[in-house]
C-alpha cells in the first residue's frame, strides 16, 4: 500500500492520529519538500515516528518513483505531503504510476492553506480563483495573475496569494557551468508579494486593486507564532510578519461578520497588541 | 482555554494528533453537529477520546453559549466541528463571544471538503466560488447559485457545490401547533442535486451548463467507502453513490493531467469496477 498522508502546516503533532497509523506501519517513509515545508525539520518527525524519513526532492520523485514504489504491493510505504496531499499537483504523477502498477493507494487528508486561511475571518465560500506569484527577476516578471484577480474583484470574491518558495533551486551560474550547485532555500514575504503587486497595478492600471485596498497578511497559519493582519495593501507594506510560510488575501466585498472578525487583526489592533507585548516585556 | 478543534472529514481517526491532546485535556467537550457531520455516530469518538461528548444543536450553541464557555478561562473546553474549523461559519460568533470575555482560544485546523475535493483530481486553483444548494420546496425553489456556476464556467473555472442537509430542523406543521417535533436528518443526494440543476438550467436558459457538461460527483471523501464517479450530468444523474455525505463538482476547462487522473473515475470505469467487484463477490 502506498500512503499519501497530508501532514498539515505547522508542526509534527499536525498529522492525523490515521496518518501516525500508516506511518508507524510503512518500511519506508519520504517527504516531499519542494512545493511546501513544515515549519519542524525533518529531524523532529523522525523523533516523534521513531522511524527514519528520506526527504524527496522534485528530482527524486520525478526520477526515482520506482525506486519509492518499491515493493509497495506487498509492503507498506508512506509518502509524506506537507498540508493535504492535494493542495499541490506535483505527486499526483507518483500516484498515478502506483497505479499503473497495481499498487493500492491510500490518501489521508489534512488542513492545507486552500481551507486554513479562512481562519483570517474572510469566508471560504466568498473566495474566487486562486493565484501564485513568484519571485520576479531582472528579466522575468510574469503577471498573469493580474487578470485573475481583476475578475475575482468584479465578482466581489477574495482572492488567496500563494507566495513562492524556492527549495533546492541549481543556480544559473552552476547551471551554466554543467555542475549544480544549489541556491539556498527562499520564501517570498508579504512585504515582495505587495510590491510585485503595486508594480504589475502600475503597469497594467485596471485597477483590479490599489494601495488602498484591504488586504489581510497571514503568517505560521497554525503555530504558535501564527500571525494575522488586516490593513490596506499599503499598511501590510511595512510590518514585519516573522519567519516563513506567509500567504496574502486580497479581499473582495466583505460582509459585515467578516468586518467584525477581522477587526481583531487590525494594523491598528497589531501595533497594540505589540505595544502591550513590548510593555509586557518591560515589566519582567 | 477554547479549543476549536476539526475533526476533518471520516471517522474518530481523522483528528490530529494536536486534536486528539486538547480533547484528553478538556473538562469539557462538545460537538457541533448541525452543519456537517462525521460518517460515525457520537458514541465512537467518546470510546476514542474516553469521554463525555455533549451534542451542540444549533439552538444550544446560539443560546447557551456562555454554558459552553463556563469556567474556559480557567480550565479546558474543546468544542469540535467536522472538518475545518473555518467551513462553516456559524461557530464564529462563540469564538467572538470568548474572545470577548477574556477567554483564550486556540483553533486546530484539519482537511474541509472545501480542499479535500481536490481528490477528484480537478486542481484546486482552478475552483471559483464554492456554492449551497438547498432543498427545494413547492414554494421555495432558490436558484441565485446559477449566476454563480455561471460566472465561474465563462472563466473555465471548477465549481464545488454543497449539498444541503438538515439535521434537528422542526417540522412545518409542530411549528404552526407551537410545539416543536424535529423532521428525521436528511442529506441531499448528489442524484437530487443535479435534478434541481437541470430544472434551473430549463427555466433560465444561459447556458451555465447542460445535460453534456463534464461533473464529478464525490461521496464519503475520506472514509474507506469513498466513491467519486465523473461523467456528464445526465450520465451521473442515476448512479448510485450510496450513503451520505455527497457533493459535487461541476467542471470549468479541464487541463490533460486533470482528464487523465478523472479517467480512472469515469461512469464506465466505475460500472467495470461494480461488475468486477460483483463477479469477485459471484466467486466467493
């Protein structure tokens, strides 16, 4: 049997008590760490699976499926998704050669950002089309997102970012020189996804949003450190939200239930609550 | 404390391992049970967790929600909703109400249909606004998800629609004789749902869909007896897609690695299934 089990967004204890079963009873178990991470390394799953987890890298996945597959037919063998298994599109390969090979599949779903940014207080069933953006470069810029978001606008539907994180990316330079070295990992904040944004509104000047449109940051869904804030795109340009995983809401028309909770995530409310924080520190 | 906790899609072992240690630790615990439910009964999560679980209908969550939260500043509650925390929205006003009273809350999230759904194999990017189709009544024929589908077709875009079900609803008659006698639970069927679709389309004509529009109907996502059957509408309009829960998801432009993974769920691949598995069963 070969297990997808989506392992949630924060931590280790994320995983289903379903999903634990399978792990504890596979031989082999991997991680696929290319399209999301955990916000644990991989080190505290071992410890808390008391079994040993091989990361698989997009090249493995896409080379080595056979050697993944294994013996699946007989045995059991986990591969490991961070959020839910179909939140990314990139094992679906793998499950397909399962398949093909005659090897049961079995998903074990969990919470992915497509469900869990409803905790920013904007509805889920309000949300349009979802986007990416990616990192832009010198020479590549892509904005096709922008017509998305124009359209979800006109419909008054929020619109959910999912901002680029570059994991084992070869660099051009290695690339150039026929020998990959890899670039460190890199996540797109809030803060480079609003400036993409403003850039593409200034360029393209439909007016599918403007610095003064609400937007809500959401930082660690999930953890402990998770972090909330509501503001106009211009407000979100300047806070810090922390460490990764950040994603971006542009907000459609709100409801006045989404205005009441969302009140709690202010720039305003924030900058209190950072103040008390502060002052709280003080004291100590 | 408020936990809020999902319990995602199934069975007592969807619940994360997070879940599982907030309920353990509560003095209390109830289940909110009138927007969705869990495919098992009441009694397998008390076994699960070793104990009390207190049904929360509608009315108790409403009206004696400072009952729920007595004494969670000081001590544990867990209230648990199927799915994500975040699917519905009708658990928002308790969470304002702690929050109000000084009460901390922590929410922990798990796999909703709203993400789940991408197990049909349709990306879940290319969904557009989710929409709810109720009941229809000889007097109460509501239609205003046809705009929706719509406005989601004309930009290719998926549609994922809710299926009504009605739990602990007061029947019309105990209500005009002010004394309350509650209708048995009933669960649409995606059958039904795509009957009420059709009598839409006839009577506004727009051409959101039709009879030939590709659809994939998803039952029991998450459970063993999980059935997903894609075809037309008029050909997915006699399967049988067994006990509830059901839903379904009308489809935008198809992308090829969408139709080759909604091949192995096609009406005629489901009915080989049926006629294998009755001919296993035949040589038993």
């Amino acid at each position: 049997m070969l297990f997808i089990v989506g392992l949630g967004l924060a931590d280790e204890r994320d995983i289903t008590v379903k999903g634990l079963d399978a792990v504890k009873q596979s031989e082999r178990v991997y991680l696929e760490a290319y399209t999301s991470l955990l916000l644990v390394p991989k080190e505290k799953l071992e410890e808390f699976y008391g079994k040993e987890v091989v990361v698989a890298d997009r090249e493995m996945v896409e080379m080595e499926a056979d050697t993944i597959l294994e013996g699946a037919k007989e045995r059991d063998v986990s591969f490991l998704v961070v959020g839910d298994p179909f939140g990314a599109t990139t094992h679906t390969d793998l499950e397909l050669r399962a398949r093909s090979l005659g090897i049961p599949v079995r998903v074990i779903h969990n919470a992915s950002i497509m469900n869990a940014v409803g905790a920013c207080g904007l509805q889920l069933y309000r949300f349009g089309e979802s986007i990416s953006i990616v990192f832009f470069t010198a020479t590549w810029r892509p904005d096709s997102f922008y017509d998305r978001i124009l359209a979800n606008r006109r419909e008054g539907l929020h619109t959910l970012c999912l901002l680029d994180i570059k994991v084992k990316e070869p660099s051009l330079e290695s690339l150039a020189r026929g020998r990959k070295v890899y670039e460190p990992p890199r996540f797109m904040t809030i803060n480079t996804a609003i400036e993409q944004l403003l850039e593409v509104e200034a360029a393209r000047q439909q007016g599918a949003y403007s610095p003064d449109t609400l937007c809500v940051g959401v930082a660690r869904i999930g953890s402990d450190t998770q972090r909330i804030v509501a503001g106009s795109m211009q407000q979100l340009l300047d806070v810090d939200y922390g460490p990764p995983l950040h994603s971006l809401v542009i907000a459609g028309n709100t409801h006045p239930i989404e205005d009441e909770y969302l009140r709690q995530f202010s720039v305003a409310a924030a900058a209190g609550e950072a103040t008390a924080a502060a002052a709280a520190a003080g004291q100590e």
